[in-house]
C-alpha cells in the first residue's frame, strides 16, 4: 500500500520494515484473490505471506480495508511502473507497449475485485477517482513521449486508451476461446500513425 505521503500529513511514518512486511501481506493477499477470488480464505493469505492471521487483522482489521489496499498497491505498481519503463525502454513506443501490458496484468487479475468494491458505492467511487489521478497521467506521459517520437498518432488521449483497454480486457479468463492480450495488440498497433 502507497504511503500517503501527503504534505501536512500528522501521520507517522512506517518504519522500514513495517512498509515491508505491510507490503508482503498485500503481495501475498493480491496472489490469493488472483488464485481463489476475493473471498479468498485470510488464512491462505497469511500463509502465502509466512505470517499469523492476528497480523493480518493488525494492518487491516476488515476485509474490506484488505481488499482496498490491495487495489491501492496495485495501482500504485502501475502507476510507479510508467517512468520506470520510459527509462529503460529501446524506444517511448516500447515503453507505452510495456505499460500497457501491466495495465493489463492489473485489469485481468483482479477475480472480483471490482465487484466486492462496487458493493460499497462510495469506497468504489473514491477509489476509482484515485486510480483515474494516478493512472490518466502516466498513461499521458507515455502517450505524449511516443506521440513526440512519432511512433503513435497524437490525437489518442489517455483515458481513451485506458477505457478501451479496459474494454477489451472485460470478461477475460471467462471464455479460453478470447484473449484480451492479443485484440489489446490489435488496439496499439491502431495507435501508429499512418505512413
């Protein structure tokens, strides 16, 4: 889970080790909703991350506050993901493409998560304005850099990208016969510009 860093912020810091173990838990939380969706056992999680159960109810005493940190980490992942990949890309392309990629990981595995927050419409609506501040702008970066580049066409906004991946990645792993990575391959090849 992203610290909140806010400036002001009268919160105290987590030590080092707390962000760790904190970090472990919503590792070992996000591979049991991938493997056994979000009614995943706590148990297993705290299996999975080589802790009691009691720790787990320490740094998240409900479900629900699992289940919103686990979507906060995985947005920031994305989120940190973008400068990375523009850094150590062959080409702003690349790193868009690769972006992109994650962005599909995070879309395709999240087994219920969407819907056990939608079950709670103000955390859901809370929580999709933070991904939309955090994802909207790195989506952009990338978009404007390979734009620059002249590697995609500059008339493509980032939430026109971010939605229509979306889109595309709905219902996947509900039918063998679709696969969302490839028609999203279609969708990027359609950023190029025409030559």
């Amino acid at each position: 889970m992203a610290d909140s860093g806010q400036a002001g912020s009268t919160a105290p810091r987590k030590r080092a080790d707390a962000r760790r173990n904190e970090k472990a838990l919503l590792e070992a939380a996000a591979a049991a909703f991938v493997a056994s969706g979000v009614d995943a056992p706590v148990r297993d999680v705290a299996a999975r991350a080589g802790v009691g159960v009691a720790t787990i109810y320490r740094h998240f005493p409900t479900r629900a506050d699992l289940v919103v940190a686990v979507y906060r980490h995985q947005v920031e992942a994305c989120a940190e993901a973008g400068p990375a990949l523009s850094a150590d890309s062959a080409s702003p392309h690349a790193a868009l493409v690769r972006w992109v990629d994650l962005f599909v990981d995070f879309l395709i595995t999240k087994h219920g998560l969407a819907e056990a927050l939608q079950s709670d419409s103000a955390t859901f609506a809370t929580l999709h304005e933070y991904f939309l501040d955090r994802l909207v702008p790195v989506c952009a970066d990338l978009l404007d850099a390979a734009a620059k580049a002249g590697e995609v066409r500059p008339d493509v906004q980032a939430l026109e990208l971010l939605r229509g991946v979306g889109n595309l990645c709905v219902g996947a792993g509900k039918d063998p016969r679709y696969d969302a990575r490839r028609v999203v391959g279609f969708l990027l090849a359609g950023l190029r510009p025409d030559r």
